[in-house]
C-alpha cells in the first residue's frame, strides 16, 4: 500500500434490478429505522448512477470513487469473488482485504480472503490471531472454479502467483504505489499521494453510501486492523499524508485502542534478534549506503530481513541501507530502506534489477522503502550452498557498487573486519 494514471474501469450500464442493501446482521439494534432507510436509498442511487438526488450522464462513471465502488460491486450482486492478498500478508492489505469483504456483503457478495505466502511476521500473525479474521492460505488443491471474480489491494501490479479460471475476471484493484502497466478491472484506484492503502478504504467509509459507526464487533475489527495499516506503512505517521490523517481521525472513533496496543507490542522473535546481529557483522559501508547480505534465512523468518534495515538506518552517517538473504532456498529477498533526500527506492530498485522475460520488474518501492525478490531457478539445487552464497553476495554487491559508481574493494566495516 501509493494521480496522473487514469482509471480503467469500464463504463457501466445502469441496473434494473433494485439495489436494496441487505443490512449487516451484526448490527447494532440501536440504529434508527430512518437510517438504514437512508442507506437503502444511497446504494440504490449508487447502484443506478447517482449522488444522492443529481443523476450523472454517464451513469456510474462519474461517481466519486467512495460510491463508484458500490454501483461496481451492485452490478455483480450476488456472485463470488476471491479478495486475493499478493506478497507476503502485512497490516495495510491485511486490513483493505477486510474492508472490501464488509462493503462486499452489502451487495450479498460471497468472498474469500486468499493468500499465498505465509503470515510470516509476529506482529501480523498476532493481527490475525487476536482479531479472529478468517483468512486462507492457498492450496493447489483448491477449487476456484466456483469464483467470478477477485480482487487485488496494495501491490502495484495484479498478476497473481497462480492460474485462475479464464471465467474469473479481475473486479477491484486498490493501491498505493506507483502503477506498474495498465490495469484492466471494472474499479481501479491508484492513489501515490495516499500513504496507506487502508486510508483509500477509509475514504469509501467515510464518503460512501453505507454507515460504518463501529456499532458491532464487525466493524470495531475492520478499524482497528485498518488503522494499523496505516500506522505500519506510514512508518507510525512519519510519512503520512493528510489523507492519512483524515482516515486515522474517522476510524480513531471506532477503533479498540486497547486491542492495537497490543497487537503492536508483541515481543521480538528470537531469531529475528539473531539475523540483526548477522547483518551488523557482515555490514559493507559504501559512502553513505550500507549493503548486508545476511545468507539462508528460513521461510519465516523473512520479515527479518526488512526489520534488519529498519535498525541499521538509525546508524550515524548513513542514510540507505539494503540487506539481503536467501530465503527459504528459492529467492533472493532484500529490503531497501532510506532517508534521503534524492533517492527513490522504486526506480533505484528497478535499475538495479531490471525486469524478467515477461516484463515483470523483480522489485520496486515507495517513498522511503522498498523490496525485491529474485528467484533461484535451477541454482536452488546446487549441493555446495557456500560456494552458492559467495556467488550471490559478489553478483548483488557488484550490481549495487555499479549503481552507486564504487568501486568493489570492501568497505571499513566489511564481513572481514566489521565491528559490532
């Protein structure tokens, strides 16, 4: 999760079906007979292409994105849709994947939160566990034949780790970052000046036709995990936007102060304490970057590596740091982190990189951080790992010191001498 792109949704036709919200079952007894009569009324003006009383020209298309939303989601009332989670599984689409479920069952959509990799960071597992959410990791043993359509939040492209039936057609894409290519959805909302991707969802609460007022669990849920998405990709309001600001006012309301406290305040993995003293002995300083590769590092404990750059940024002097390892036998995983002024982590990390055969760019980023992934391939059988990461760590500094303009003689706090 972050315009000049312009949305490539298609126009739709009005419906003519009536578009009646089916209230939520959990909510409270305390709303008022006239309130839910007003929702009614603005998903049905929703639904048929209107702002509450004004009738566009072009029905749905002109709509604020906070209804255009629900006139895209009325069109396929009650059919099937897969909200699927790209990447490893992290608060802010964590949190966007609840809240479209919640606007979806307004339209009595049936959904499914999917992902593909595992919940691999204490605190996002704690998310998961303390806030009850139902959430599937993938299967190839699945049947997804049965869903029409799926939805893709906080990633900047929405291509998917594996093949869904040619029926299922892409229906939501929300995000953040940098557009990556054109996207091909019924809505699509890309917003760079958003720090989060939950504070986009927060706005079609805010401004949408539906009445979100944390008056049942449900909802109490879906704003304390969205504002902890917000909290954890605005680096805790470091580099939040005022929409940020406006969406964290909204849900501050609504949310259980006490609940995220605690999903925040998890202890430190042990073995992610460990991978932080590996990159500070391997460190390699280079003017004011700091490169780290830290070697095999297992499935789950990869958000590590992330949390490793984190902690070597506060260093005196430096202002980017990028650590790297090789997880779970199959990647070459690193995050970047920076605090300059010039560099931008997407076309830095894009440079560096390049793009696969297909075009696809192996990593990116976003104002102050990034991320990539480079698959192993056939190198992942190789018996002598040793040999293998000393292959790696020269390929990946030599790419870096040539992006910098350095020359590859180790640095003063090098894998050699470096002092903790």
């Amino acid at each position: 999760m972050k315009k000049s792109k312009a949305d490539k949704e298609k126009a739709m036709q009005p419906s003519t079906k009536a578009a009646v919200a089916v209230p939520d079952s959990s909510r409270s007894s305390q709303d008022s007979s006239h309130v839910l009569a007003h929702q009614r009324a603005a998903l049905q003006a929703a639904a048929n292409g209107q702002v509450l009383g004004r009738r566009t020209n072009d029905p749905g298309a002109q709509l604020i994105p906070a209804r255009r939303i629900h006139h895209v989601l009325e069109r396929v009332r009650g059919k099937n849709m897969l909200i699927c989670i790209k990447g490893y599984p992290d608060p802010d689409n964590i949190a966007a994947a609840l809240c479209l479920q919640w606007l979806a069952k307004h339209h009595d959509i049936r959904t499914k939160i999917l992902h593909f990799e595992e919940i691999s960071h204490y605190e996002n597992r704690a998310l998961v566990k303390k806030l009850d959410i139902e959430i599937e990791e993938y299967d190839p043993s699945m049947d997804l034949s049965q869903w029409d359509y799926f939805a893709v939040n906080d990633s900047q492209t929405y291509e998917l780790p594996i093949k869904l039936p040619a029926a299922c057609k892409l229906l939501i894409f929300v995000d953040h970052h940098k557009a990556m290519g054109n996207v091909l959805g019924e809505f699509v909302d890309v917003r760079e000046h958003s720090g989060s991707t939950s504070s986009i969802y927060a706005e079609y609460l805010i401004d949408g036709p539906t009445k979100f007022e944390g008056a049942s669990t449900e909802q109490t849920k879906i704003a304390t995990a969205m504002m902890h998405g917000i909290r954890s990709d605005t680096d805790n309001f470091a580099n939040a936007t005022p929409m940020d600001y406006r969406a964290s006012e909204f849900l501050a309301k609504h949310m259980d102060k006490d609940l995220l406290n605690l999903i925040s305040r998890q202890s430190i993995p042990a073995k992610t304490m460990d991978l932080t003293q590996i990159a500070l002995q391997r460190k390699d300083i280079k003017g004011t970057f700091m490169f780290a590769g830290v070697g095999y590092v297992r499935e789950e404990d990869r958000d590590g590596i992330g949390q490793c750059a984190d902690y070597l940024l506060h260093r005196e002097g430096i202002d980017t740091v990028i650590v790297y390892g090789v997880v779970g036998n199959e990647w070459i995983d690193g995050s970047l982190r920076t605090r300059s002024h010039t560099l931008d982590p997407d076309k830095w990390i894009k440079d560096v990189f390049g793009q696969d055969k297909n075009g696809q760019f192996y990593g990116g980023g976003r104002k102050d951080k990034g991320g990539f992934q480079i698959p192993l391939g056939v190198f992942a059988n190789v018996s002598d790992k040793e040999l293998l990461w000393i292959l790696i760590k020269k390929t990946i500094d030599e790419l870096f010191y040539d992006k910098i303009g350095v020359d590859g003689k180790p640095g003063h706090d090098d894998l050699q001498g470096g002092k903790v």
